[in-house]
C-alpha cells in the first residue's frame, strides 16, 4: 500500500505536467513538437529506474553499521523529501499550468525541440528520483520487495489512467480533494520514516536509546501479523518502540499534519474561478 500510494501520487504529478503540455501543444496545432514531449518524459523514467535501480543494489549490498546509518540516511532523506512535495504542490498547484503553457510557448516559437523535451525532461526526473527513493527507504532490509513491486506497478498504473483522464478532459477530476487526502496519507508515511530513521540512528549508536520499549504490544508483531505489517509499511508502526522514536514520530506528525490541514483548507475561489479542479479540468477544451 505504501509504494502504490507513493507511485500513485508521484505518478499524478508527473502525468499532470505531460498532459498540461500534450493539451496545450494540441491546442496550437503544434503535433510535430508532441514527440519531444515523450522524448523527455521516456528518457527521464528510464533514467529514473537506472539509479534507483543502482542506488538499491548499493544499499543493499551493505552490513553492519554501515548498513544502518545508510538507511537511516535514506529514511530522513525520503521524509524530508516527502514533506517538500506535498508543501510545494499545495503551494504552486494554482501556478502550475500558466507555468508550463508560458515554456511551451517559448520553446514552440523559438523553435526549441530541446527545450520542449527538457520541460518534461526535469519535471518527469524529479518525480521519478523522489519515487526510487521513497521506494528504496521502504525496500532496504525488508522481505516484501515483490509484493511492493507489484503496489507501485498498480499505483503508476492508475496514475497513467488519471493522467489520460486529465488529457482528454473527459472527466471532472477533482485534483484538490485529490491531493489533499493523499498528502494527509503521506504525512502519516513520512512520520512512519522519521521513526524508522531514529530507529536505524539508535542501532548504530549514533542516537541513544533512552527507554526500549516504551511500551509492549504482543498482538501487533509485524512478523506473525498481516495487519501489524502493512501498519508498519504504511505508518512507521513498531509493536515495541524506544521513547525517541515515539517523540520523534509525534514531533514531526502534529506540527506538519496542523501546518498541511491548513495550507490546503478550502478558500474561496476569486469570482469565475473554480479552485475543486486544479490544474487540469478539461485541457483539451
């Protein structure tokens, strides 16, 4: 659940930018510069796979404590990195196609193939690097990376799907609501990773343990339990968790959770402008 949820939000931003530039070339009668949309969106997902695929194998090739600061590195990392994405999008959603219609633009009139393809180069790069990771931080030192695999498959499938949806503007996607219960679901994921990173930090002594555990529930063991375990994919949760780690989950949680809620509270829209269906309702029309 947790790599479809990544993949699937990660997928959406991604297939948002393609289909903002797809409508828009589309709309100036520009179908010889489509291709080098796809140029760039290709090349950035293949490269994206590359260096995860590469930054898997090095991970994962480590022991000791070596091993354990590494994924406690990635674990802070991807946190971080989470916490960016869901900030910046509620921030920049409203901006985003004027954005990327003015760069088309530009690269369509001065006849910049390559500037076209680099639009979706970088912006397909960066969702795809923030998956490898994100995917990496779940992966390294757990045995479910085959049923992970086929969650993030899911998850970009139905980004594909959505992303059609957008292009064609068939449908009324309401990206607001969209975005805002994935980004409270990925706020509850990336708490999960600051745990895991304070766990990793305590194994290899870099943090001290304090209390371990704070507290004991036999029932919730992630090895012997179904439930146990996809909480602990998708929530950071621990059946027996030290006192830094419960801190450092709340610590992030409640401040990031309350500072979110109240980014994306529904505002009123300026008169003739609908903010339910950002930024894609209807970009072939």
């Amino acid at each position: 659940m947790a790599a479809f949820l990544v993949m699937l939000r990660e997928g959406v931003e991604a297939a948002l930018v393609v289909a903002i530039l797809l409508a828009y070339l589309n709309r100036l009668g520009s179908r010889s510069h489509i291709r080098w949309v796809w140029v760039g969106t290709v090349s950035a997902a293949f490269l994206s796979l590359l260096i995860g695929i590469v930054i898997y194998n090095t991970v994962g090739s480590l022991e000791g404590r070596a091993e354990q600061l590494t994924e406690g590195v990635v674990a802070f990392a991807a946190g971080g990195l989470l916490t960016w994405m869901i900030f910046w999008m509620g921030k920049n959603a409203r901006q985003l196609r004027g954005k990327l219609e003015s760069e088309a633009a530009s690269a369509v009139a001065l006849g910049g193939v390559a500037t076209l393809a680099a639009v979706a180069f970088v912006a397909v790069l960066r969702e795809g690097l923030e998956s490898a990771l994100f995917l990496i931080s779940t992966t390294v030192g757990e045995s479910a990376s085959g049923s992970q695999l086929v969650g993030g498959l899911l998850g970009l499938l139905a980004a594909i799907g959505i992303g059609y949806l957008m292009y064609r503007g068939g449908s009324r996607i309401n990206l607001r609501i969209f975005f805002r219960v994935t980004g409270f679901l990925i706020i509850l994921f990336a708490a999960g990773l600051v745990s895991k990173g304070v766990h990793e930090f305590q194994e290899a002594a870099v943090l001290p343990i304090l209390i371990e555990p704070l507290y004991q529930v036999p029932f919730g063991d992630p090895d012997i339990s179904t439930i146990a375990r996809f909480a602990k994919t998708m929530f950071g949760w621990s059946p027996g968790p030290s006192l830094l780690m419960v801190i450092s989950y709340w610590a992030y949680l409640l401040p990031i959770g309350a500072a979110f809620a109240q980014m994306t509270a529904a505002v009123p829209p300026a008169p003739g402008v609908s903010n339910d269906h950002l930024p894609a309702e209807r970009l072939n029309g």
